[in-house]
C-alpha cells in the first residue's frame, strides 16, 4: 500500500520511513519505468538516477536502481548531484528520462523522487499534468512493464565539472574581478556546485558556511524562502565586508542573494537583473518570469528590446512555458531560474555566474545595481488558511466582483492591474490555502493595499 499522499503537484515527498520508504521508491520507480516505456514506445530506455545527501538516500537510490534494473533499464547513476546537475546531465546526454532522490528544502526526515522526461523540445517534467496521476495509478495497481532482460547499471562522475563549463559557455562572463563571497550551503546540495564555480573564478574569495554535507541539517533548514534561515548569512556578509552573500536551497534548484548591506535581494529582482545581461548577449529573446511580481521584470524586458512572457507559479509548468514559447530564460519569484541550455529547467550555476559577471562589469555594489532596476515594492507573499479548497475558491469569486475596474488577468488564479498598484491572489495546489502577492509604487501604498486586502479575506462574506 502507497500512501497517496506523497504525491504532490511536482513531485514524490513524504516523511521517511512511516508515509514514503524503500518498497514504496521501488514501487514508484517500476511505474515511472512503465509511464516512460509507454511514452516513448519502447522498453529499451536509459534512465538517469541521482541523488542528494539525505540519510535515507543511498538506501533509497538503490531501491530504485534495483527496480529499473528488473524493468530493464539501462541505468546510469550520477551519484550525489544537485537536482540542476542532474537535469543537466539527462538533458546534455540524451538520456530517456531520469529520477531524482531528493526532498528539496524540507526537513530532514522528509525524501522523495523527481523525475523528467527527455524530449525534441527539452526536458518535461513530471508533475500534475504531465503524467503524475497516471503514475499513481499504475503504482496502486501493480501493473508493470514486464521485460525478459535484465538492465545494467554504469557510473557516470564528471557531470559536475561539465556543468560547470558548459555554463560559462552560455554566460560569456567578462573578467570577474576580485570580489569577497560568502556561501550559506545549508549543509546541503548547494555547497559542491559552488565549490567547483570559484575553482574556476580563482581571483574571488568563497567564505564557506556550512558546506559540510550533513542530511540533518544541523545549521538550519536548507529553505531560503524562510528569511530567518538567512539571518546568520546576512550577519556574515556585513562582518566581512563581502560583496555579496549566497543561499541555495537543499537540492541546489533555488539560490537567494544578499547584498553587501546584508539585506535580501527580491527574486524578481534577480529576474530583472538576469534579463538585462541575457538580453545584452542575446538580443530579441523571449524572456519569462512568473504572474506574482512582474513590473521589475516587464520594465527590465521592454528596456532591453526583449519580448516578455508572463507565466503560471510552479517549476514544471514554467518548463513546460519555456518549451511552448521558446523563452530563453524565465525566473519565479521563489528563486528558480529556468534556461533553454538547460532544456527548460533550472541552473543556479548560471543565475550565480551572471550575477557575479554583472558586479565586476559594471563597478558598482549589487545594492545599487538592483536598486537601479527596481520598479515597484513587493510585499512579499502573504498565506491565508481557509477551511477548504472550496473557500478558496470562494474568496476568489470575491475579488472578481470587487475589483472589476482593473485590468484583470487569469493566468494563474486572480490578478489585477491598476496604474499604481497590483495584487495576484492565488489557492495554493496541495492545501487550502490563499497566497496574496501585492506590488505597489511606494511602500506605504503596498501596506495599505495589504491591509485592505487582508480584512476582505478574513471577512465573513461569502
């Protein structure tokens, strides 16, 4: 018996060893083999496995690898990778598919799987609508591809390094000059891919903290987005007189920054910053960031003769945009920055490279550099529980008659443009909840419109 639980929007998650275990990643693994065999047409598949530094992976990476082994399954395993070097690595090689073992930024009794897809068009990740329910359907019944043939298993240990170049090669950083960088790894998948970028950035400074790989997290959460897991971060930056600070998430797939005044740089300001260097290398492209904050990232756009794609919230369905709309780069709001290089999923190794190519060609402290991009204040996503999905939905029906005088969006749930001010209200995918993002021309109209919106939903009306 699964758990169904543990299947969430994008990903396999649950607590180890009571919701998700061995014999659950075994059973799991055996339907993404037939989900792919059924995909491609063929049983004859090469199928990538990675894996983080959790406790419960190597236990649970060879529960995988031993079920794509009795598939038939040509397995190469690339060993303890972060989850953009494992995407690399599928994508780069042309493997059919891939799993991943990881459970990104929760805590450490939690694991699961990701896992993708290779395609004409890029990578395609499993999720929602991409194939998750059909999975769990074929896991509950038992149904498996049979295959005669015993699969192989090789190792594959050099993807790292290659990652590594090939993102210098699509960045084309100038000279980096001698900058001072502190690194909060979190003890997590963060910590090797920054180790190997400054051996090849050799005139900077890396101040390690926490790059000890320890699945138990024993500094703090690997989760950026948690703005207290940075406090020690920004207190470093500041004692040191860094340039710059750096907060990647358990898996590597986010990175936060903070600027030399020990302040957290915005997401979407690290999307506009991004924008302006691609679209000064690659004039013309399409570029993407997603409906919660877009003003910094529209004006950063449309200065630099870019074409701007406004997208849903969520890793696969923003890869999936990436494909559709042949974007160059995207980036969210919770730190994932997305590249066509990388077959439409993430690379931190490239967000980290652009930033510090930005800082030594321009001169300046990166405060000023975001600063100077900045186009409007954000209030940070503010979450609302609700009793159910169904109230959820109720509120939102809400807005939609209140504020029928701006200019409305649906992209991804309910968003309303005025000329000073904007909000995107969203229901949470796993839980019933309300996510409000608010972005205004001043900080006093950003908290007026908060607490305006606030005592609408938490009023009793229906």
């Amino acid at each position: 018996m699964i758990d169904i639980k543990i299947f969430k929007a994008y990903d396999i998650r649950g607590i180890y060893p009571t919701q998700f275990d061995e014999t659950a990643a075994e059973t799991i693994a055996k339907a993404f083999f037939t989900y792919f065999s059924k995909q491609f047409n063929r049983k004859n598949l090469k199928i990538a496995i990675g894996g983080d530094m959790r406790l419960s992976t190597p236990s649970l990476s060879a529960a995988v690898k031993k079920a794509l082994i009795d598939s038939g399954a040509e397995v190469i395993d690339l060993g303890l990778v972060s989850t953009p070097t494992f995407y690399f690595a599928v994508y780069k090689y042309g493997y059919d598919a891939g799993i991943q073992i990881s459970a990104s930024h929760n805590p450490k009794e939690y694991n699961g799987l990701k896992a993708v897809m290779n395609s004409a068009e890029g990578l395609i990740k499993i999720g929602r609508d991409t194939g998750m329910d059909e999975i769990r359907g074929i896991a509950e019944s038992g149904e498996f591809v049979k295959n005669e043939m015993k699969g192989t298993v090789t190792t594959k240990t050099d993807v790292l390094e290659e990652d590594v170049d090939n993102a210098f090669e699509i960045i084309k950083p100038g000279k980096i000059k001698p900058l001072k960088i502190v690194a909060d790894a979190a003890n997590a998948m963060g910590g090797p891919f920054l180790e190997a970028l400054f051996k090849k950035l050799p005139s900077c400074k890396l101040i390690k903290m926490n790059f000890d790989l320890d699945g138990t997290f024993p500094a703090h959460q690997a989760d950026p987005l948690q703005f207290d897991t940075l406090k020690d971060l920004q207190k470093k930056v500041i004692e040191e007189k860094a340039d710059l600070g750096i907060a990647p998430d358990g898996d590597g797939d986010r990175v936060f920054f903070i600027d030399e005044k020990g302040e957290v740089i915005p997401a979407s300001l690290t999307t506009a910053l991004i924008i302006k260097e691609v679209l000064k290398k690659y004039p013309g492209e399409k570029v993407g960031f997603d409906i919660r904050y877009i003003r910094s990232p529209m004006k950063a756009t449309l200065d630099n003769g870019g074409v701007p794609v406004i997208t849903q919230v969520g890793h696969a369905l923003i890869t999936e945009t990436m494909h559709k709309e042949k974007l160059f780069y995207a980036g969210e709001s919770s730190g994932h920055n997305y590249w066509r290089f990388a077959g439409g999923a993430e690379s931190s190794i490239a967000v980290v490279l652009t930033i510090l190519d930005t800082i030594s060609e321009t001169g300046k402290p990166i405060s000023e550099i975001v600063n100077e991009i900045r186009a409007s204040d954000e209030s940070g996503e503010i979450n609302f529980e609700l009793e159910s999905n169904d109230e959820a939905r109720k509120k939102i029906s809400l807005f939609k008659d209140m504020f029928k005088d701006g200019k409305i969006s649906m992209i991804d749930g309910f968003s309303v443009d005025y000329d000073d001010w904007r909000f995107n209200l969203r229901a949470s995918n796993t839980e019933p909840l309300l996510r409000l993002n608010i972005e205004s021309k001043s900080k006093e109209l950003t908290r007026e419109k908060v607490e305006e919106l606030r005592r609408i939903i938490m009023s009793d009306k229906k």
